[in-house]
C-alpha cells in the first residue's frame, strides 16, 4: 500500500503566548468512549483502532493531538499515553478538565480539583508537560479568579505553555478576560453553526485571543454522510449521540448541504472537500489572520481522512 501523502498544515503563534500550534489537530474524544458521557464509556474506539488512528494521523503529518481528562473517563489520555510510550513520538498535547470522570465523581473548575486533575491527567498521558490547557466548560459555582489563578499557577511552574477556556459564550469570555489572561477559547464551529460570528470572534479579535475550533465538520453533518430522508448509517454520530445536533433535523439543514454538495459537483470534489479546502469558508475574512489558529479533526467521516472533530462536552 502506498504511503499517505503528508498534509502542508500551517504552524500559527497562539497569539502572544510563545506557542506556536498547527492549525489542524487529532480531535481523540472517541478514544474508548463518546466525548465526556459516562454512558458511552468503553465504546467508541477501542485501542486498536486508536493507535491505528494516531499512526494515520502522524503518516498524514498530524503533530497536535487533543483530548480531555473525561474523554472516556480517562481512556482517551491513556490511549495517547501508550502510543506516545510505544512509538517514542511525542506530539504536541491540549487537554481539558470541568467533567466528571465517573457516576458521582466531582466536577467543576475548582483550584483543587484543577491541580488535582492536571496530575492525573500527566500521568495517564505519561508525560510532565502539556502545550495547551483548557476549561472545558464555564463553572458557574467557581469565581473565575479562583480558576484562571490555578491554570496560572501551572503555567508559572513551567507544567504547561498557555491556557484557555472551552465552550464559553462571548458573556462569560468577557468575564474569563477580565478575571485572568486565557489566550485561547476553543468553541464549536462550522458551516451550519456559526453564531460565535456574531461576537465571540469579533472579542477575541480585538483582544489578542486565538479562536480554535472543534467539529468543524458538525458531528458528520458536512460529511455527506447525512440525507434528506435518508436514515442514519450505524455508527455515526446521530446514531451514538445526537443530542448536540438534533437542531439540525429541518429543511434549512437539508436545502444547506444541497447547496454545498451542489457547489462541489460544480467544481468536481466531493462535500467534504468542499467544505474543508477554502480557507474563506471556514472563518471570516477579517479574523482568519489573528485569532483562528487550528481545527480540529477525528473521525467523523467513518474512517480516518482528516475530517470533523468528534470533541463533545
């Protein structure tokens, strides 16, 4: 079989941070579980198919691999950890906290929990240092100071490079900003869901924040996997966890990804490509240079071929 050709990915300054980051990055949340749902852990991808996806992915020139301490309750950091031990490859990491690991574990962005779950997080991972460390979710019982002072104690004592924060909407961003220096938000975005146009983007435009973004492919939605009456095939998102995409279930969706498959027949590439290659239908033009740094990818499309991430709250 002949090698996978290497993907050009461009490298990004996360802002002024003294991190530079891939633009496209290995989304792990199906690594032995669905996201952070405790109901889905031990399936998803099972170790197997997780080394061989990360080998697919180092082939294609993937250096960036993200992941959270809850992805699987655990299992996801330990399969990075194994392939990172086994093939003595070290990418670059971004993980996350807020989730519980298990029925009736804490959660939240405690200062304690934070250093507490940093460690684990190290040690399923098997390393001693992480590039980029998120808040995977806004804590609305934790003052933010309390938690941007702990992610910034672990970046003063060298255990990470930069922070940020996952999943907050331009109100609570404000408050992340003005309560500590997060310099990345990593939030869903895509084609069919693009409401951080309308101010998330614009704040981190105008202060200095990267926007990264997860499921850039809409849970399978512009992979061309998904009809109009047509059924779900097994084994993809909305047959595992539809939940954060039930929204799209109308005609707008539908008459959408006409269109999008439409204007790739016109220029003989498929859906996916169409919806992957031109960087101005990704982001808007008058950000793309500051604040967009990456997105991230998994294996939404069935098989791996750099496609939409499968990161999930």
């Amino acid at each position: 079989m002949t090698a996978a050709r290497p993907l050009e990915i461009e490298t990004r300054p996360l802002t002024n941070s003294g991190l530079s980051l891939p633009r496209v990055a290995l989304g792990c949340g199906n690594f032995g579980g669905i996201g952070s749902s405790l109901d889905w852990v031990g399936r998803g991808m099972s170790d197997d198919e997780a080394m061989a996806v990360m080998d697919a992915a180092r082939e294609l020139g993937l250096t960036h691999f993200d992941t959270a301490d809850a992805y699987g309750a655990g299992n996801s950091e330990r399969a990075i950890g194994r392939w990172i031990a086994s093939r003595g490859i070290h990418p670059t990491l971004t993980t996350k906290t807020f989730n519980p690991m298990a029925e009736g574990a804490d959660s939240g962005l405690g200062a304690e929990r934070i250093a507490r779950q940093f460690q684990t997080s190290l040690e399923r991972l098997g390393v001693d240092h992480v590039e980029l460390y998120l808040a995977h979710d806004y804590d609305p019982d934790t003052p933010l100071r309390e938690t941007l002072g702990a992610l910034q104690q672990l970046k003063d004592a060298g255990s990470i490079d930069a922070y940020g924060v996952s999943n907050f909407n331009a109100e609570q961003l404000e408050r992340a900003r003005a309560a500590g220096k997060p310099v990345a938000v990593q939030n869903g975005y895509s084609l069919l869901e693009r409401g951080d146009e309308a101010e998330v983007i614009p704040q981190c435009a105008a202060h200095g924040i990267a926007y990264t973004v997860f499921s850039p492919l809409c849970g399978g939605w512009l992979t061309g996997k998904y009809g109009r009456g047509r059924q779900f095939p097994n084994g993809s998102r909305m047959t595992q966890r539809p939940e954060p995409y039930e929204h799209l279930m109308n005609e707008w969706t539908f008459d959408a990804l006409d269109a999008l498959r439409a204007f790739g027949d016109r220029r003989g590439t498929s859906l996916w490509s169409a919806r992957w290659r031109p960087a101005p239908m990704c982001w808007p033009r008058k950000t793309s240079r500051s604040c967009c740094p990456s997105r991230k990818t998994s294996r939404e499309t069935d098989s791996y071929s750099c496609s939409g991430s499968a990161a999930t709250r």
